[in-house]
C-alpha cells in the first residue's frame, strides 16, 4: 500500500487504525518526505505492507483505504502481495 499526501500529523495513525478494524497486521513501514518542485510544501509518502486475514475481501481493504482517503485528504493504493 502506498500514501501520499501533504506532510502533517495523523496520517499513520489513521491508516494504522483502519488495518486494525480489519484485523490486519502491518507487517513493515517506510516513510518518506520530501519538499514539491514548484511551491516547496513538504509532501509525504507512506510505504506499507499488511497481512490481511483470509477472511477480509481484497474490496473490503480498499473500501475501508478509499474512506480513509476521502477523510484524511490522501491519495491511497492498495495493491495485493505475491
């Protein structure tokens, strides 16, 4: 899973919180910041791996992403592991 987003407190916590509604497990994190080209904002980008349970639907993990998105003001893409 990937995030990425205006650099400001609360944006791990969220997704964090979320995962473990689902029941998943964050498995590793690496963050990221750096400053955009044009208007030197500090951006930040989030770079996850989850084991999710079985039982969870992968539409279910990016539901639940896609609400965190609409509330947190991200942009979030779920992928699925091999």
């Amino acid at each position: 899973m990937t995030a990425e987003s205006f650099d400001r407190e609360g944006i791990v916590r969220a997704i964090a919180a979320a995962l473990h509604e689902l029941g998943a497990n964050v498995v590793s994190l690496e963050t990221t910041q750096w400053n955009a080209p044009f208007t030197g904002a500090t951006l930040f980008r989030i770079e996850l791996s989850a084991e999710v349970p079985r039982t969870i639907a992968i539409a279910a993990v990016k539901s639940k992403m896609d609400d965190v998105a609409t509330a947190e003001n991200l942009d979030i893409e779920v992928r699925t592991g091999t």
